[in-house]
C-alpha cells in the first residue's frame, strides 16, 4: 500500500454530495453511474483481479493444500434424506466429480426412481457459467414438477415446469420470476408466483394456467408501497393459498382458496406499522405469532375466520413470556410445533390439537442445551411425526424424526464429515462487556491440544435480527486443526437474547453493533485466547467489517470483508436501488437529518480516513443485486489512498459470474474458502508484508 505498490490506481473524478447541510467528497462516484458493462469499471475490476493473483501466487500450493483437507472432509457422493410430498419421496443426490445436485424422487409404495433435475447437465449444455435452484415445488397430484432457475446470481429467475409423464418441459418457462415464491392450487393445473419492480422489489403476485402464454397470466395483488415486499405460500392443511406483503416491521395477509382456480383473495389482517405477524391456517380459524400489544418476544393467538383478524382482542394460545422469543411454527393435523429461543439457544415445543383447542406448550428436551434445532422440510399435514434438525459446534447437522405425541426423536440421518473425529475438539461460550455494561454472547471452538493464546477468526453479523447460531461447519477444519480458534460474536442486531437484541443494534442503535464485536474481540485478547485476530463478515457482517477496521484498526491482524455493504449512505439515499426502500426499517431513512446523522457516523466508506490497516480481503460479485459491485470497488479504490506506512495487504475479488452467493458449485466454493484461509494464514505468519509491492 505504499508508493511503490504495484496495486491498480482507480481513476479519480471527484463530485460532491450534498444533503442536511453537508457536503460529502467522492472521487469514485463513477463505478456506479457508468454501470457493471462499462469498459472503464471492467477494466478496473478485472486488474484487481490480476492483483489479487499476484499477491496470492506464492500462496497457491497452501491454497490448494487446504483445499485437498476440505475436499478430505467433503462426502462427494451422498443423498440428502427424502421430503415425502403425496405419493412421492423427493430428494436430492451429489455424485464425486459433480459440483452441483441432482433432483429425484420415488413413490413412496416402492419402485424406480426418476431423475427430474440433473443441475451439472443443464449447466452444461446451456453452457451457464453459474446456476442455481433456489426453489422447486411438485403438483399436488405430483404430475408436475416446478423449479425456479436463476442462471447468473441476479436473483432473477425462469420459471420451469417439468411433466414428469414425458420428461419434457410442460410449456415455454415464465420469465422474469422472483426467486423466492411458487404455490400450486389443488388442482395441479394453476399455481401462483411473482415478480419484481424495477428495483428488484416483488411487488406482485399473479397466477398462471398451464399452457396459458405469460402475458395472459392473472395479477391477483399488488403492493405499490416501496417499503412492501410481496410472497405466496400453500397452508399447511392445504386449504388456504396465503398472499403476504412484508415489510421489516410489519405484515398484511391475504387469502384464497386453495381448491377454486378462480378464487380471489380476501383480506384476513391488515398492515400496522410496528406489528409483526406469522399468519397459519387452522382450518376454522387462523393461528398468528404476533407481537401486537407489546408483546416484544412475541405470543401466539388464534381467532375465527368469519372477520377480519384483529390481533388485540384474539384469545392467546400462547401467552407473552419476555424469557421466550418465539420465531416460527409448523401446523399439522394434530399437533403445532413452535420453533423459539430461551437462554439464547434455539427451542421447540409441541402443542397437541384436540377438540378444537391447543394443549399446553411441551419443550422438546436435547441432549446438548448449547446446541441448535430447526424445523425441517414438513410437507405431509396428517403425521404424527416431523422433521427437525440438530447440530452443536462440534456435531455435525442430524436429520432426526420428532414423535410429536412422546417427544422422543429418532435419527434419520447424521450428515457424514469422512475424517472428522468429534472427540478432538471442544466448544466453549463467554461473556465480553459492552461499553454501556451489556453483557455479549460468544461462542468458541477448537481442537482440545491447541495451546492458547492462538490465532483466533472472529466471526459476525448482526443485522435483521438474523442470529448466526452456534452449528457446525466441516470449512472450518483447516484452520482448527493448524491450531487456531474460531469464534462467534452474537452482537446486537441479531436476535441471539431475543428480540431485544435485535432492537438494541438497529436503526439509531446501530452503533452497538459494532461496538459489541469490537468488545468481543478485546476480550478473547484479555481472557487469554485469541493471539492474532481475524475479523470476517458478509453482506451485512461486511458492514461491520467495514466500521470495526474503521473504529479500531489495531486490533486485526486482518479482515474479511465479504460482499460488503460499504457505502451506506449512497446506496440507502438511491431508492432505485433493489433493497433500498425496503431496508429504511433496518438502517434509517437518510432522507431524514437525524437518520442520516446516524449512518454517516458509521458509514465505512465515508470514515475511512488516512492512517495504518490491517490485511484486507474484499470480495464482490458483478452480478449482485443485493450489495451492487460498485460499494467493494469505491471502498478498495479509496483506501489505496488513504492506508499509510505499516499498512496490510489489500486486495480486491470480483466474481465475474456471479452475485451475492458466490459460486454455485460446490468445489469452487470450497477453493474459494482455501484461498481465503491461506491469505489469513499469511498475514498472520507474517507471509504478506510485501506481497503486493
């Protein structure tokens, strides 16, 4: 980063942004206005790629070592356990030498299976550099089978319906479909599905007749508030298609039944800013998980379908308890499982249904209280059994099968690590205190010889309430096994303690986000475990790399700063911007002084400043739509300036054929975790002092 350095130089063209009586220099404004086509920006992107090939050159043969142990760990050939959908158990295969899956199923009577999606062959012979499937869904009557492609990591995707009697596709795909809703009416003939403004906002559901042109299709409800964002689901009884529009705090629900193709939806709650609900279908009456009334962890009430839902006179179910935080539900014939956090781990309980009512909440008990449970994929509403999973930092994922009357489970399948010996490593959890007294959460592992201090990764978030649970991960393996310690950081802004915690790091609270991991990583020094410290975050967690190595540079060793939401203020003042509008719950309008204030205190691009940085590895993808190119690249290119003497090694990764989520495949994936863990093993052996003079 000095003088001498061989790193590109951005061109400069500075403009000036002036709002609330401030003027904000920027000399990198370009990279956004000229858009990801442009030559210059491509030219640009495409020699810090080069750079970044050069600083990690001598690096390789360590990248590829590791890659060697995580390809050791990696079961390349396996089957993910089958999800029964009517007379159909639908699963999915990975075959060694193929990066990505395969989609299948078999009738649950016995017989053949039948291969409905090879993804390694439609790349192929598309000739798709990156390809995902973020959904399928089959017919009720399971003739045909529906999935969602997106074939550049724009979240922009064709919808395909396969029939399964012919093996080809059924119609010509429906096009630019949001990737995140498909629901089928009973019939198997319509189904429902969205798509997005010019914002990349869903803002509109339609439903679509098989063999019917796309421009026939239906708009059964649109959403033209910019704060909304529109989905469609089937019930769980499968009576009731359920339309909802979200916003950060707030829901309204729509319904329509789900038998009558030419069915229109009707109002079942609406919108209250500040009132959340998770709305099921009881079949007499609708069920909500709601924090109205002050409920701030949130209570379960129930209330008959003959009016509008009104959450503040519904009977509870289950009642407000501020030592519970409830976050989801599962409804099946004779039984309700909720899904929540208590001491801030993940919980279920079970509900039995009799007579109309709902009996007293079970807590479903594990043999590890410091471990994670989810509700797995439930597809089948009459069973007396569900599907969960289970994991704990030193325990692989389990598929376990949940007796909904005796809680007892029963193990379907334990995610196979080859080479991973469980008893090798131990997890611990702590305590770090926050400037203004709060006590933070953290979660360690490591391998049980490793002799502490020891070069420690610092792992966070903190954002949408979104909790980074302590689970385990085989791409960790390389770095416990060379002695290092990883750690979590549940920083407000999750919702680790509840929804509290969530609150207490958003909006004009934000700032505790990272003054949180910050303490985290002050303490691991003082408590004796961590020597060097490796900070790594994504998308919003690269935020907060972004502010921690602005707040307090020494304390890294290096940074991770992934997909990095960078340039707060630009792209939360731009409502063009996918996300933009949506996300005035999450950080602020900065149309507004006091919002703006808060975000230009913390704003990594704009506080970056001259002085000494760590090592920083940046990452973005072109093709991204929920953090655009241009953040990492005005980030990187304006630090090149600004990092004096003693700085760390930047360098700055674009993937040219993909967005947010990187690549598709599942060994470059794992090469990708190799050549970020041979760069941390550098800075901290010291290997990176001149790697890019």
């Amino acid at each position: 980063m000095s003088s001498s350095t061989r790193a590109p130089r951005a061109e400069r063209q500075p403009i000036t942004h002036s709002i609330h009586g401030e003027d904000r220099p920027d000399d990198y404004h370009w990279f956004k206005t000229r858009g990801k086509a442009d030559a210059g920006v491509l030219a640009y992107l495409e020699a810090e790629n080069a750079h970044l090939d050069m600083v990690l050159s001598p690096l390789r043969a360590t990248q590829q070592v590791i890659y060697d142990e995580l390809l050791s760990h990696l079961q390349e050939d396996d089957e993910q356990p089958p999800v029964r959908e009517g007379e159909w158990l639908y699963f999915t295969r990975v075959q060694q030498g193929r990066a990505h899956p395969i989609y299948l199923r078999r009738p649950v009577a016995g017989g053949d299976e039948q291969t409905l999606l090879d993804v390694n062959a439609l790349k192929e012979r598309e000739e798709l550099d990156n390809v995902w499937v973020p959904l399928t869904r089959p017919s009720p009557d399971g003739r045909y089978w529906a999935y969602l492609l997106d074939p550049s990591g724009q979240e922009v995707c064709e919808l395909r319906v396969l029939d399964t009697q012919t093996g080809a596709l059924a119609e010509v795909p429906l096009q630019g479909v949001s990737g995140w809703t498909l629901a089928w009416h009973a019939d198997g003939r319509h189904f429902l599905y969205v798509t997005e403004d010019a914002t990349q906002r869903p803002d509109r559901v339609w439903r679509h007749a098989l063999g019917q042109p796309q421009d026939a299709d239906e708009v059964l409800f649109q959403d033209d508030d910019p704060t909304f964002r529109v989905g469609a689901s089937l019930s769980e009884n499968g009576q009731s298609l359920l339309i909802g529009s979200h916003a950060n705090r707030a829901q309204e629900w729509w319904a329509l039944d789900a038998h009558d193709p030419q069915a229109r939806p009707r109002l079942v709650l609406p919108r209250e800013r500040g009132t959340e609900v998770t709305l099921a279908d009881g079949g007499d009456h609708w069920l909500a998980l709601t924090n109205a009334g002050g409920a701030e962890e949130f209570k379960l009430v129930r209330s008959p379908k003959t009016d509008v839902l009104n959450l503040h006179s519904a009977p509870e179910v289950v009642p407000y308890s501020s030592a519970r935080h409830l976050t989801g539900l599962q409804l099946f014939r004779d039984h309700l499982l909720l899904s929540g956090r208590e001491d801030g781990y993940k919980r279920l309980w079970v509900l039995a249904r009799r007579d109309g009512g709902y009996g007293e909440a079970r807590r479903v008990a594990f043999a590890e209280d410091t471990s994670t449970v989810y509700i797995g994929d439930n597809r089948v509403y009459d069973t007396p059994t569900a599907r969960v999973l289970y994991a704990s930092l030193t325990r692989p994922t389990e598929h376990l099968d949940l007796d909904l009357n005796t809680l007892e489970t029963t193990l379907v399948k334990a995610i196979p690590v080859p080479g991973y010996d469980p008893a090798l490593y131990v997890s611990e959890a702590g305590w770090a205190t926050a400037p203004d007294g709060e006590r933070v959460p953290v979660s360690m592992v490591r391998r049980r010889d490793t002799a502490l201090p020891a070069p420690t990764v610092l792992y966070g978030y903190g954002s949408y309430g979104h909790p980074i649970e302590p689970v385990f991960s085989m791409t960790r393996l390389p770095l416990l096994d060379r002695g290092w310690v990883w750690a979590t950081a549940h920083i407000r802004g999750g919702s680790e303690l509840g929804r509290r915690w969530y609150d207490a790091g958003r909006l004009e609270r934000k700032m505790n986000t990272f003054t949180d991991f910050i303490a985290v990583g002050e303490h691991l020094r003082a408590a004796g475990v961590a020597a060097e410290l490796v900070a790594m975050g994504r998308s919003a967690g690269g935020l907060l790399m972004g502010a921690v190595v602005n707040l307090r540079p020494d304390l890294w060793k290096a940074a991770f700063v992934g997909v990095p939401f960078v340039d707060v203020l630009s792209t939360m003042l731009d409502d063009s911007i996918p996300l933009t509008t949506g996300e005035y719950d999450e950080w602020g309008n900065p149309n507004d002084p006091q919002a703006y204030a808060t975000m230009r205190a913390y704003s990594p691009y704009d506080n970056l400043k001259a002085g000494t940085y760590p090592h920083l590895f940046v990452s973005t993808g072109l093709h991204d739509p929920r953090v655009a190119y241009w953040e990492p690249a005005k980030y990187v290119a304006r630090l090149r300036t600004l990092a004096g003497p003693g700085s760390g090694t930047l360098v700055l990764k674009t993937h040219l054929g993909a967005g947010h989520g990187g690549s598709s495949g599942r060994y470059d994936a794992l090469n990708e975790v190799a050549e970020e863990y041979a760069f941390a093993l550098a800075a901290v052996e010291g290997k990176l002092e001149n790697a890019d003079r």
